[in-house]
C-alpha cells in the first residue's frame, strides 16, 4: 500500500476549477511532485517544488501544501485534462526512495 | 531533446531473469541520477529502484532488494534493470526516468516504458 493516498477519481465541469490532494507523513519534510498520464503514455511531470512547473506546462496548473497535505490544482480544466494524475514525495523515513500515491482519475464532464 | 528509451522487455516465466536496457540521449547522461519505475496493468505507478551519477549509491524498493541490480554505463549513456528470481507480480510496464537535479525524488523525463510479463 501507498503511503501517499489519494482520492480514486475526481470529477469536474469543463472551464471549472478541481483540486487533487495528496496526503502523507513525508509530505511535512519533502514536497510532492505531480504528473499526468493519459491512456497509453508514459507520465509527464506537471508541478514539482514549491509550486514550479517545467517548460510547456499550461499555467493553469499550480500546487500547494500544508501539513501533510500536497494539493495539484487546475484552474479551468480543458478537456484534455482529463487523465490519471500521481504524486509522489521520498518516503516517510526520508531515504533516497521514491514513493506514489495510487492515482487519481480526473473526468472532465 | 532528452530522449530514453527503454529495451529488453518480453515474456519470462516465473524464476527466469531478464535485463532492461536504457538509452539516453539529449543531455549530459552522467550527471543525473536515473531510476526505474513500474506500471503493473491497471494500476498505479511504483517506484523501483534508483542509482546516482557516478554509481556510488543505489536503493531499491522492499519488493525487489535482492532480486534486481540497478547500473550504468555513463561512457554509453544506458541505463540497466537485472531482474533475476522474477515473479507474475513483477508483471509491468517498466518506465526508465531521470531524476531532476531541481527537486529530489521529481522525475522529469520519462521512456516509453517496455513491457515485462511473467508467466508460465
């Protein structure tokens, strides 16, 4: 089991705002890092740090956190959107070892 | 462009071993950490293993220690998975990616993942 845990599926309304959480111990010490997968295709990196996004990320897409909770945010979601989204953080004990959350469906309706 | 690309997937049955291949391109390959990550079908992403810069260190996660060796060869810009004792719950697209140099355990660049099944 994850020790990052995420919400299965999530739903929001085209042009609308939706919030992804994540939660878990590590997350006090390290932020989580947040990508996108679509059907088929290997998982793009979107936020990471702070709130950073890579080059060609729309800036629709920001992130947070507070306490144990890391939060991905997309303010008016496109259709295109619509795809798993992961976070993950270094694990709990703080080893150079990667941990995800188990994903979280995204629908844009 | 940073490119990987991973190779070496297939069918193997159960206790067989098999190794992964991945070959970097597009920057400065011995610079970065580099992991490897896995998709079971359907399911969610787990994190594999992992292999600094210069080889010094490694880390594996609890279900594989003991079982696969992370390496590289820095003067061919590849990355390698040895998956030996492989079990059907090793069954997975595995997924070569580098680690960024801006935030740790971010991986920034990603393969196309090659698909490994074990069966009899």
């Amino acid at each position: 089991s994850s020790e990052l845990t995420q919400d299965p599926a999530v739903s929001v309304a085209l042009g609308q705002t939706v919030r992804i959480t994540c939660q878990g111990d590590s997350l006090r010490s390290y932020y989580a890092s947040w990508y996108q997968q679509k059907p088929g295709q290997a998982p793009v990196l979107v936020i990471y740090g702070k709130n950073n996004r890579p080059s060609g990320i729309p800036d629709r897409f920001s992130g947070s956190s507070s306490g144990n909770t890391a939060s991905l945010t997309i303010t008016g979601a496109q259709a295109e959107d619509e795809a798993d989204y992961y976070c993950n953080s270094r694990d709990s004990s703080g080893n150079h070892k990667g941990v995800f959350g188990g994903g979280t469906k995204l629908t844009v309706l | 462009q940073v490119q990987l690309v991973e190779s070496g997937g297939g069918l193997v049955k159960p206790g067989g071993s098999l190794r992964l291949s991945c070959a970097a391109s597009g920057f400065t390959f011995s610079d970065y950490y580099m992991s490897w990550i896995r998709q079971a079908p359907g399911k969610g992403l787990e994190w594999v293993s992992y292999i600094s810069s210069s080889s010094s260190y490694t880390n594996y996660a609890d279900s594989v220690k003991g079982r696969f060796t992370i390496s590289r060869d820095n003067a061919k810009n590849s990355l390698y998975l040895q998956m030996n004792s492989l079990r059907a719950e090793d069954t997975a697209v595995y997924y070569c990616a580098r680690d960024s140099m801006l935030s740790s355990e971010t991986f920034d660049y990603w393969g196309q993942g090659t698909l490994v099944t074990v069966s009899s």
